[in-house]
C-alpha cells in the first residue's frame, strides 16, 4: 500500500461525515483489482461494505475474504452470461441497466439468501462508452424491477463523466438527486443512491448521495 496516496478508513469516515452531517452515508470500499488480504485489513478495522468491478475476480475475493460479516456489491458492467454467477455470490448488483439482466438475476437468487439488492444505472452524461440507462428510461427499469420478488430495488447508480467541467458534474449530480426524488415517490423501499469516488466523493455528498464508492484514496492506485 502507497502510504502517500491513500488515506486511512478512519480519515475518509471523517470527511464523510463532515459532508453530510447527521446524515448516514454507506461507505463502499473498491476492493478492485486488489488482494484479499486488503480486505481483511479494512474488516478489521469494522468496514463491512466492499465494491467488485469483475464477477469472476469478486466471486474469487469473497471466498478467499471468508468472512460471512462483509457485504458486497457488483458495481461493474454486468454480462448477460455472468448474471448467475453474480445472484449466487453477491449481496447488491448497481449496475442493472436493462431489463434483460433482471429474469436472469432473479431466477438465479438463491431463496434462502433473500432478495438480490439492486440498483438502476443512469447514463447520466450519455456517454457513449459507459453502461447504464438513460435518464428517461430508468423509471421503468425501476418498475420492471418492482415485478420481481427476488430482486429488491434500493435506487439508482450513476458515474458522472470523470472529464466534465465542475459544473457539467454538479449539473450531473443535481439530475441524479432529482431522478433519485422521483423514484423515492414512487418507490417507497428506495433509500440508495450511489454516486462519487474518491476525486469527488464529498461534492457528490452534499448534492445528496446515500452512498460513495472508494477505491484509490483507500487502496491506493490500481495498476492499469
Ligand atoms: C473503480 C470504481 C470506483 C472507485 O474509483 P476510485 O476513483 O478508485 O475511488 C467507484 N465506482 C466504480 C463504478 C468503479 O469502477
């Protein structure tokens, strides 16, 4: 681990907090690309919630973590051919971005390990290279969601164009906010919504995000 460039679980807890006072904003640590025992080091300093990009690779880091106290989430692009996969072993999938996905997630759910945590991805910048759905079609995600019993919707997830001016990216983050308001109305279990990373976890915080997901500022950088 850089001891430069990451910061400690205790540090990014703080600044968490002091962006968003009084409210409860879950921490996912982005254990991508990074050992097991990187993720044993932070459970034991009490962080349970930890954030896969590949389903092969997390499926792999679950078992060799062995800890049935951590929860996990799939918060990488999700093929249709690693949907069960993904039912089986994981606790929340952030990254349903069309309707297809849902009838193989579902039927794959084990029952006795309770409805599959999800969320709707939202394109919100329409880039052409990133997953998710547009902004105008996330509701009915959420809706057909709603029709499966073993899939329990949480919210929406969204990764703003990591190159957009300041203001482009508020501009993203307050369409979020508004959309996650929408759906809060009309889904009344919904209480998540996933936004920010380590460059700008605090200014997605106080536009309103329940949750932020950090890799590098924990782990520090990845190797390409
Ligand atoms: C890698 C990744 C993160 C974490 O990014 P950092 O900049 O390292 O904090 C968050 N969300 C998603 C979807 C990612 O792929």
């Amino acid at each position: 681990m850089s001891m430069v460039l990451t910061a400690s679980l205790g540090h990014i807890r703080r600044r968490i907090a002091a962006a968003g006072p009084g409210r409860d904003v879950r921490l996912v640590a982005v254990s991508k690309l990074k050992p097991a025992d990187a993720v044993i080091a932070l459970a034991d300093q009490g962080q349970r919630h930890f954030g896969e990009n590949y389903v092969q690779e997390g499926v792999a880091k679950i078992a060799a973590a062995g800890r049935a106290d951590l929860v996990w989430h799939l918060i990488g692009p999700l093929q249709s051919n690693k949907c069960a996969l993904a039912a089986r072993h994981f606790d929340w999938v952030e990254t349903i971005d069309r309707i297809k996905l849902l009838p193989l997630l579902a039927n794959a759910r084990p029952p006795e390990r309770g409805a599959l945590n999800v969320l709707v991805q939202v394109n919100v910048d329409a880039e052409a290279t990133k997953a998710g759905a547009a902004p105008d079609d996330a509701l009915a995600l959420c809706d057909a969601v709603a029709g499966y019993p073993a899939l329990a919707l949480r919210g929406l997830m969204a990764i703003p164009d990591p190159a957009a001016s300041p203001q482009a990216r508020a501009r993203s983050f307050a369409t979020m906010r508004a959309l996650f308001e929408t759906a809060v109305r009309r889904y009344s279990p919904i209480d998540t919504l996933s936004m920010g990373m380590s460059d700008d976890f605090e200014e997605a915080i106080r536009a309103g995000a329940t949750e932020v997901r950090i890799g590098s500022l924990l782990f520090g950088p990845r190797s390409p």
